[in-house]
C-alpha cells in the first residue's frame, strides 16, 4: 500500500512539476539579458553585450569593454570610444580612443570599420590630417596652409615640420604638390558633419584632438532579420 502510494506520488510530480529544460535555460538567459550593463554612465543593452552581460545577451562584434568607466568597442581592430548610443534608431556615437588626448598617436589611422554589421550614419564625414610636412616661411601661397596648422603637443619640439589637417574643400584649395611632399602618414579620419562646418568657420581654434571628440555616427545593422527570437522575447537576444 505504502509503496503503491509513492508510485503514484512520483507519477504526479512528474506529470504535474516536469519543466523541459530548455525553456528553463530560455527563462535564465531573459532573466539575465533583460538586465542592461551599466558602465560609467551608461547602460548598455541589446544589441551589445560584455561585463556582466553575457555574449549570448548580445550580437557577435558588439563586444563592449569597460575600461576605467569608459566604454570601448573595438571595431575592425581599432578601440573606439563609445559616447552615446541611442537605441531606437540604432545608432552609436563613438571617437577614435587614439586621439582622444593626443593629436598624434603612435598608431595613426582611418576610421575603418566592419562593414558586416556597421555603417557611417548619414552625417558622417571624413576630414584628412597630414603628418610631418615641411616647414616652410610664411609666404602668400601658403597663407591658407597656415590656418590649419596642428602641434603634437603643447611643448611642441620639432621645429622641422607641421601637421595639418583638412576638410575635403579646404584640400581642393591647398597647395596639393607641397602636401605631396610631407613625409608622414596622411590618414582620413571620420567626424560629423557639423564639426567640418565648425572647422570651416573657426579653422584657428580647432584643434585635432578637440574636433575628434566630438566622435561620429555609426548605424549598427544588428536588424531584426538577425534578431527573431530576439523580438519574439521582446528585445532580449537569447
Ligand atoms: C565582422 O563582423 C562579423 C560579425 O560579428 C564577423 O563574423 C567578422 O569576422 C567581422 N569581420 C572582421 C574583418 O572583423
Ligand atoms: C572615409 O574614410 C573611410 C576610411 O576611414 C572610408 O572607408 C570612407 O569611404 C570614407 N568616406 C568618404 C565619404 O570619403
Ligand atoms: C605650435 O607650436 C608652436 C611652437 O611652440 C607655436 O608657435 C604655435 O603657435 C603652435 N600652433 C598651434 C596651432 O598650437
């Protein structure tokens, strides 16, 4: 009797308490992913993921990694900064971690990005910083030249050279054979579009670190396509 009692008891449970697994494991991860992470002062969700929120909360490449407060992607192996992410219309705005305080980085270098899963949001746009060209006496020819001059540092030491940096109307008008002959790198590097204007108008004050601060737009193309369960559970990648 005692025995038959149990039999059934443990047919009961079973019936009544079994839970498949994997819609526990479902539950755990929402659970998880709903939490955004919060670095500095921002928090950080769908589609990115990292700290405290698992890779499985977000989308491959959208690693982000707080450092020191500061948030970081790395992107096509360049760490950006990230300044604002503004979720509906999927947009981030980040700036080149190199030039954050420094002009010229040992590392200078384009924008680049992996177009797989980014894009430059519509008021992205280039503008071209010249390295270690010669120093030449003012003189008329150069006088537009001389607006757009940029120091490595404050304590600037080699007397030898210039940096430069340009939009791209401003190049149409420079001297191109003598930027032919400066010897560094000559990078693009991206910016809003209203910071170009903000050169145009006060090229004097502008200065390169400053200017690229201000960051620029990405558009992040974790779409939905990529994303139906992710939508099924209301925006929690699982
Ligand atoms: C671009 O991103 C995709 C998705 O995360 C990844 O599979 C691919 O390896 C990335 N490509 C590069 C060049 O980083
Ligand atoms: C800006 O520069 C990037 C490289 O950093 C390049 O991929 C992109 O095509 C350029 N955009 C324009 C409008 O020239
Ligand atoms: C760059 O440094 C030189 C020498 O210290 C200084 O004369 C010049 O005004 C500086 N230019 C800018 C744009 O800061």
């Amino acid at each position: 009797m005692d025995l038959l009692l149990s039999f059934f008891f443990i047919i009961i449970t079973l019936l009544f308490v079994h839970v498949p697994p994997s819609v526990l494991a479902i539950d755990d991860k929402y659970e998880k992913c709903s939490a955004p992470f919060r670095c500095g002062n921002m928090d950080i969700s769908y589609p990115f993921w990292g700290g405290d929120r698992e890779e499985y909360c977000g989308y491959p490449g959208f690693k982000v990694d707080c450092n020191s407060g500061v948030p970081e992607i790395t992107i096509a192996d360049r760490i950006y900064r990230i300044l604002e992410i503004i979720n509906p219309s999927k947009k981030v705005i980040v700036a080149i971690q190199d030039y954050w305080d420094n002009n010229c980085p040992s590392n200078p270098g384009n924008s680049p990005l992996n177009f797989t899963i980014f894009d430059y949001s519509l008021d992205t746009r280039n503008i071209t910083l010249y390295y270690g060209c010669p120093r030449r006496s003012a003189n008329e020819q150069l006088q537009v030249l001389l607006l757009y001059q940029f120091n490595c540092s404050t304590d600037e030491t080699n007397t030898d050279t210039v940096n430069y940096f340009f939009t791209n109307n401003v190049i149409l008008s420079a001297p191109i054979a003598y930027l032919e002959t400066c010897t560094g790198r000559n990078v693009q590097v991206s910016v809003f579009g209203s910071t170009v204007e903000y050169i145009k108008r006060d090229p004097v004050s502008a200065n390169a670190n400053r200017f690229l601060r201000y960051g620029f737009g990405l558009q992040w193309k974790a779409n939905n396509d990529m994303c139906v369960r992710c939508e099924e559970s209301n925006g929690v990648w699982i």
